[in-house]
C-alpha cells in the first residue's frame, strides 16, 4: 500500500483536533499551529474557522501573529528547540566545558524551525519568519549578537531578493516594522534595577515579575505603535485594546502552548503525546477566552479611514529615521511623524464607490455616508466601508435609506445636490441623462445622453472598479485600468452634448429659369 504523506499529516492533524479539546474551536487551533491544517481534513478549509467569533476576537485583539502562523511561533519553536538541547548537554560538566553547548543548541533549533516550516506547510509568511530565524541564530554560530539591525537587515535583503513583491504586502511591512522599532526602542526602555544589598528571595520573585511584565507591556506597546501606520493602511482598523489582550495571551503561548506543541511532536512517535495535547487545548482555550472577554470591551475594534499615500510614506519614513541611526539623531524622526499624523488626520475620502461590472455602487448621501444602490456581494461591501471608516456592516439596513429607488433604477442627492443615478431599465435614461450628474449602469447607455459623466457597460470595461471623488471644479476618477483621471465639469458638459446636426430641408420646386445655351452644363468637362 503506497503511503501518502498527505494524509499522513492529515491523520495527525485529525488525532491533535480529537486530543485537544475534541468538538471544540479550541481543539482546531493546535492542529493548525503544528501542521497547518485546521482541522485534518482536506475537503474543510480555514474558512470555517475564521468564522468562528472567538476566532475573529483572536485575530483582532491578539493580532493576528497569535492565531496565523508567523514569526512569533517560529521563534517560540525554534527557541524551546535551544533551549531543551542546551539545558541537556548542560547537564554533562565534562560537555558544557568542553563543547560549544550554545552553538550546538542553535544548529539543534535551526533544524528544528525548518522542520516545523516544513511540517507546517511552508507558506510565504512562514517561510520568511524561517529566514529571519535562520539569520538569527546563524549569528550566534559566527559569535555575533543575535538580535541587531545588522542581522535584520540582512534577512530583509534575503526576503526581497526571493520575492520584491513582498515589499508592498502587509506581512513584510509590520513585521520588520515591529522587530525594528523593538531593536531600538525596547533597550531604551528597560527596567533600570537600584543597586542594593543581598535580597530575600521574595524580593528576587517581586523583582523577575515585574521585570517580565514590564517587558511584555514594553515589546507589545512598541510593536502595536510601529505596525498601527501599516494596518490602517491596508485593513483600516485599530485595534485600541491590543496591548490588554497580547499582555495576557503571550505568556500563556510562550510559555505553554508553544513549548508544549513541540513536545507533543516528539512524544507522538511513541504515543505519548495525548497529555501534551490535552494541556495544550486548555492553554488555547483560555487564550481565546481572554480574547472574547477583552473582545467585549466597547471600541475594541476602531474602523478608521484608509491612508492616503502620502501618510503612509511620511510614517514610514520617520520609522527608518527612528530605527536606522545609533545617536540622538534618531529623534528628527518626529518631523517626518508630525507630517504623517498630519495628512492621516485628513483623509481624503472618496465620494462614489463602483463595482467593476456596474452590479452595484456606494454614493455618499447628504448626510455625509456612503449609501448602497445596486446588488453588490458583501465582501466588496465590506471593503467599501472600511475604506471609508464607516464600521456598519453589509447588512445594516440604514445603507439603503438614503435611496430613491423605483423598478427603473435608484436616484441618490449628494451634499453637493448633485443627482447620481443607478439605471436598472433602459427607459430611465430619457429622465436620467438630463438630471443627474453621473450615470452608473450595467446597460449600454444613449450615445446622446447628456450627463457630464456616465458609466456604463463599455465605460467599465475600459475602467474596471472604480472611485469618483468630486470636487466643485472637477472629478477625480480612479480605475483600476485607467488609473487617474480629472475632468473638469465644463468640460464634461461641453463633450457630453449631443453634436448638433441640421435637420434635413425639405425640397421645393425651382422656378423655370431661361438660361443661356453656354451656361447649361452637359456633364462633360471643361
């Protein structure tokens, strides 16, 4: 019988969701950390999952690196992989003496993070927190600080040369952002301890815990300031309450979930593994439960307009500023900051959303929100809104209300009065064209329609998706195909009449007229 390695990671997949927790979301996410695989089945995908409310409170308050797996996991792993191969060749004097126990230990957890890479399905997030670990500890094999921009530097060089794209993406961007600005900012941030005499070992406990929590406080604070210019860029949400929820549920992944997950893997050849499981079921459950609870608080999740360009550029460069320099010089990254906060406080939000086949659109209303006319599906829906901070969901019956809707089509009045209509019957154009100052359809409009802008079927062919921003001089139209466009009004109201054309004369009846012989042309040329 051939052996398929796929359902053999299947079959271990199903045996850690039955183990840990079975039935239950919490079972699923152990599956899903070690293999990959949400729950050992091939025909069930992460969807479901996802879907899961104590899911999604996972992703948004515990960020998303606590439930997908990234470098927070390839770090725990790797490191409970050096640890445990130094602690036991530490246990021989004659080895710890004699051998390099702490570069052993990073060949020993250099294996082990590219096996769990492996193992856990080697997808683009987890390769590049795998060349991020590998850097790492390839430095404490050349004796050099494991942890400094150098070192950073030279993963992020190894990343781009294996995929450019990654640049633009929000993986690449919000973790080097996070782990740079905690290189330069965690040290200057430390617990600075007061010389003293011999301390109880009360005093000692006292002193390690409030050391590690205020380190935790630090790390997380850091790292949610540093990546707050990129997720409000690219998933227009913030997450207030981020740094309660981390500080709570990264101890217990730390120090239970991760370390117990690697030795579940070792202990399941020779079925020893259900113990390990079941302590680490309870340990994700109990993360989750402090998601949801930390989920509950009012404004856990703020929806805040998208970032224009500009903002995001001067953020990103007062992070290099902060992060590049060795001196006081970093501090100039304020200026750059300043700018940013600046622009991002003023966002320019687009007037008239447009699906790319004209299904359905979102036209700001005069009230100042975005009203729904047409049938988009709710996921465009979603993106539509969040661009635009509003955090009603697809299904909120107040984005319809603000449209005059009949079996023709939907007409909305903008704050500006201006009319724009959604023609669902080609008898509406007769009315349409003469009122309206855009025209959105799926239909193939009059070529006399005198509306200064019409989108119809061949206008969002060329086009594709589609944002009007309307100014009182001109619109500005962005297209996924076209790109930017401004057209000034006059303009779109001088091209889009209809060309004047003489109606034909009738003919009438000429008057006999006696003309010389020489003067009556008989067809032949002069």
């Amino acid at each position: 019988m051939e052996l398929n390695p796929r359902h053999c990671h299947d079959r271990f997949a199903a045996a850690i969701n039955a183990l840990a927790r079975p039935k239950q979301i919490p079972g699923r996410i152990p599956a899903l950390w070690i293999t990959g695989h949400p729950q050992g089945q091939c025909c069930q995908s992460f969807g479901a999952l996802e879907r899961s409310s104590q899911v999604q409170y996972a992703c948004r308050l515990t960020a998303d690196h606590i439930v997908s797996i990234s470098g927070l996991h390839m770090v725990l792993a790797a490191g409970t992989f050096f640890w445990l191969v130094r602690a036991f060749l530490a246990l021989s004097p004659r080895l710890a003496l004699l051998w390099p126990v702490k570069k052993i230990a990073a060949v020993a957890a250099m294996i082990g993070a590219t096996a769990y890479c492996i193992f856990s399905g080697s997808d683009v997030a987890t390769e590049r927190s795998l060349i991020m670990t590998l850097v790492m500890f390839g430095a404490v094999l050349v004796d050099r600080p494991a942890l400094s921009l150098r070192n950073l530097s030279i993963a992020a060089l190894i990343v781009l040369a294996r995929e450019p794209e990654a640049l633009l993406g929000p993986s690449f961007q919000m973790s080097f952002g996070a782990v740079a600005a905690m290189m330069t900012l965690v040290p200057l941030m430390q617990w600075r301890r007061a010389k003293a005499g011999p301390a109880m070992l009360i005093d000692k406990v006292l002193s390690w815990a409030g050391r590690s929590a205020f380190g935790l406080v630090t790390t997380t604070l850091v790292a949610s300031l540093a990546t707050a210019p990129f997720a409000a860029y690219h998933f227009q949400s913030l997450n207030p309450y981020g740094l309660i929820g981390n500080a709570l549920a990264l101890p217990l992944v730390s120090l239970v979930v991760m370390p117990a997950a690697v030795l579940g893997v070792l202990a399941y050849p020779f079925g020893l593994d259900a113990p390990v499981w079941n302590v680490m079921g309870i340990a994700v459950a109990k993360v989750l439960d402090v998601s949801a609870w930390v989920g509950g608080f009012s404004g856990s999740t703020v929806v805040v307009p998208a970032l224009g360009t500009g903002a995001l550029a001067f953020l990103s460069v007062s992070l290099l500023v902060l992060t590049i320099p060795a001196s006081d010089f970093r501090w100039l990254a304020l200026i750059p900051a300043g700018a940013g906060l600046a622009f991002a406080a003023t966002p320019h939000r687009y007037d008239i959303y447009v699906d790319r086949d004209g299904a359905g659109a979102a036209i700001r209303n005069g009230l100042g929100e975005l009203t729904l006319v047409g049938k988009p599906s709710d996921f465009v829906v979603e993106q539509w809104l969040r661009a635009d901070g509003d955090g009603r969901r697809s299904d909120d019956a107040s984005l319809r209300q603000a449209a005059r809707c009949d079996r023709l089509g939907c007409v909305v009045e903008m704050e500006t009065q201006r009319a724009i209509a959604f023609v669902h019957e080609f008898s509406a154009f007769g009315d349409d064209c003469h009122r309206a100052a855009i025209i959105i359809t799926r239909l193939d409009a009059p070529s006399n329609c005198g509306a200064p802008v019409v989108l119809d079927r061949k206008a969002l062919a060329e086009r594709g998706a589609t944002a009007i921003r309307l100014n009182p001089e001109a619109a500005e139209i962005q297209s996924v195909k076209k790109g930017r466009e401004v057209l000034p009004w006059m303009a779109m109201a001088k091209a889009s009449l209809p060309p004047t054309r003489e109606r034909p004369r009738l003919a009438r009846p000429v008057p006999e007229q006696d003309l010389p012989e020489e003067e009556i042309s008989t067809g032949e040329p002069d």
